[in-house]
C-alpha cells in the first residue's frame, strides 16, 4: 500500500507567498479604481459611511446596556457622532466624498513617512529602494490631492487610492521576490 504523505511548506515559505497573493490583490483593486475613479470613489465613500453607522448603532447599542442606569450623557457622544457622520456620508456623498479625500491626503503624507522609514530601516538589503519608491510616490499624491481639492475630490479619491494600492502592491510583491529563504 502507497502512503503519499503531506509536505508542509516551510513557514517562510507561506509567508513569501502569502505576501505575494496580498501584492496580486492589491494591484487588481488598484487597477478596478484606475479604471473606474468615480465609480470606486462612491463605493469607497458608501462603505465609509456605512461602517461609521453600523460602528455608531454598535456602540450605541453597548452604552445603552452598559450605561443605561447611569445619568452621563457623555457615553452617548461618541455613538452619536459616529452615527450621525455615516448617515450625512450617505446622504451626502459629494461632500462626504471631498472629506475623505482630505483625510486621504494626511494618510497619504503620514504613508510615506512610515515607508521611508522601512526603506531606511532595510537598507542596505534588497527591496529598500522599491519602499523608498513608494514613499516618494505617495507624498506627490498627497500634495496633488491639497493642490487639487475640492473641485478634483470625485476623480482623484478613486484614482489615487487606485494608484496607491498598485504601488503598495508592486513594493510588497518586489519585497517577497527578493527575500532570501534560510
């Protein structure tokens, strides 16, 4: 009788491949938001303020239970907001739209700083150059988004999460080719 048994991957090994997979995904949602700005601004901006809702309902459920005896109003601020944020996204998605994308804009500076520390933090190994890249890449859409904003808001939300994305992907991707298995 033949046994055929399993080979299991060296944990490294799945990490490589994992981090390969995550890039792959990456740089197809990048493409999806390329393509389609405007139509993936809108689903960037509905999801946001369907989360902020739910987050809001959620919490203000748990105050209710937790806080229902007490006489503070102050455990009700932060359902509130969140809450009433979500429904004007909803309600309001051109200006829900133009918030997100100035919000972007710090995430984006604040993306670039923690890349150019990765890449400072690999260097001199293999991949510091594609993180350095990245961080480069991603300040210029962050001073494009605050040259641009509010009028460029609904194209430049999906195109430069899109743009994004495709970089982080294609630095993650370049960073799994180059390591080095033990």
């Amino acid at each position: 009788m033949m046994k055929i048994e399993n080979i299991e991957l060296d944990p490294f090994e799945k990490m490589k491949s994992s981090i390969k997979l995550t890039a792959i995904l990456l740089i197809i949602l990048g493409l999806f938001g390329i393509i389609l700005p405007q139509v993936f601004s809108m689903v960037i901006e509905i999801f946001f303020g369907l989360i902020m809702l739910a987050g809001g309902l959620m919490f203000g459920y748990y105050s209710y239970q937790i806080h229902s005896h007490s006489h503070s109003s102050i455990n009700w601020l932060k359902p509130l907001i969140l809450t009433v944020g979500g429904i004007l996204l909803l309600v309001y998605p051109s200006s829900g739209i133009s918030a997100i994308i100035l919000l972007l804009s710090f995430y984006f500076f604040t993306d670039a700083f923690a890349s150019f520390a990765l890449s400072y933090e690999l260097y001199p190994a293999d991949g510091w150059f594609w993180m350095t890249l990245n961080g480069v890449l991603t300040a210029i859409l962050a001073f494009l988004i605050l040259i641009g904003w509010p009028e460029t808001s609904m194209i430049y939300l999906g195109l430069f999460v899109g743009i994004s994305l495709i970089f982080d992907g294609i630095a993650l991707f370049m960073i799994a080719q180059t390591m080095v298995l033990e």
